[in-house]
C-alpha cells in the first residue's frame, strides 16, 4: 500500500486525518506531520523522512503538503532524492483524502495515486454561484 504523510503549517495536518477518520474511519499508513512555526528546517527535514520511512511499506509514499515555496515543501521536496518512491502533491484538502480513504492504494504507485489526488483537489475547489447557478452579489449591483 502507498503510505501517506501530511504536511502542514499548524495543527491542520492532524485535524485533516481526524476529519477523515471521523468521516469514514481512520487511513491506514498515514501520518500528519503539524509543523510549528519555531521549527527548524533541518527538525522538519528530519521528522518528513522519519514520517516517510514509517509508512513506506515498499510500494512507496505520497506526501501532500499545504504550501508551494514553504520551508515545510522544501523538506517535502527533498524527499524526492531517488532513495524511495515518493511523489509530493501541494495544497491539501479534505476532499482528497476523502478520496484516499475510499480507494485501494495498493494498485498505483505514488506518481499515479497522486495524479488522482491532484485531480481531485482540484475538482473539488469550486465557486458556490457555479453551484447554484445564482448570480455573483458584484454583478446584481452593477
């Protein structure tokens, strides 16, 4: 099974997988990873591929983290050293793992699994006047 770590600024990275497991159970091989703002990068570096390493069973990991260009994505992307399989998905939310928990990670591998999440993520950011097919309030007044 592909692992999963989450990281993000803040507590959201635990409070995410709580959503998740309250939602529709735990994930299994996953980990949050909440990085404080006191942290150093060479903490965080150490505690993503602590993460990694606990949840790489052999088909490889995931890591969605919340910020492009952060300190935390920078330690993410390090990960992509060529020493395992990992691809790094960034800006999380709840809709993607969701996703994670309803599908059989065992299939694909991370580059695959997170082209899903991406997708996802992606589909699931929407406007609620596209929804509801009402009229945005700025162009009733103009």
């Amino acid at each position: 099974m592909v692992g999963l770590v989450v990281v993000t600024h803040g507590g959201a990275a635990d409070c995410l997988l709580d959503a998740v497991a309250g939602i529709l159970g735990p994930l299994p091989a996953a980990v949050p990873i909440s990085i404080s703002m006191d942290e150093t990068f060479d903490e965080t570096l150490e505690r993503v591929g602590q993460a990694c390493d606990q949840v790489d069973a052999g088909a490889g990991v995931v890591i969605l983290v919340d910020l492009q260009g952060s300190s935390p994505y920078q330690a993410c992307m390090a990960m992509l050293d060529g020493s395992r399989a990992v691809e790094v998905v960034c800006g999380v939310n709840l809709a993607m793992l969701l996703k994670l928990a309803t599908i059989d990670r065992r299939e694909p591998n991370p580059p695959e699994l997170a082209q899903v999440l991406r997708d996802v993520g992606k589909r699931s950011i929407r406007l609620g006047s596209e929804l509801t097919g009402r009229v945005p309030f700025e162009e009733i007044t103009k």
